[in-house]
C-alpha cells in the first residue's frame, strides 16, 4: 500500500451571511483542519438604569 500523499488540494474560502471558512496548513500527519471566522449579528444596547417609582 502506497503512503497517502501529504498534500491536499487547496478549497475557495467559504462565505456566507455571517460566517467565514479557510482551511488551514496541512500538519505533519496530513490533517488539513479549517478555521471558521463569525462575524456578530446581534447588537448590544447600553443599559440604562430604570425610573424610580
């Protein structure tokens, strides 16, 4: 049986609404692991304290 080859071919960046993909380097055991990049879609309101009754 032939050693599995150590290179991979390279995948687009994936891209959605909210999310970003890259695949990463390729590790000295042929792992090929992605990173995954979110970007926020909720917004944070400032507090602001209650009236007082």
């Amino acid at each position: 049986m032939s050693e599995p080859s150590k290179t991979r071919p390279k995948v687009p960046e994936g891209k959605s609404r909210y999310l970003l993909t890259r695949q990463k380097e390729a590790n000295d055991k042929g792992y090929v692991g992605y990173d995954t990049i979110w970007e926020s879609f909720q917004k944070e309101a400032e507090y602001k304290t209650p009236k007082r009754p």
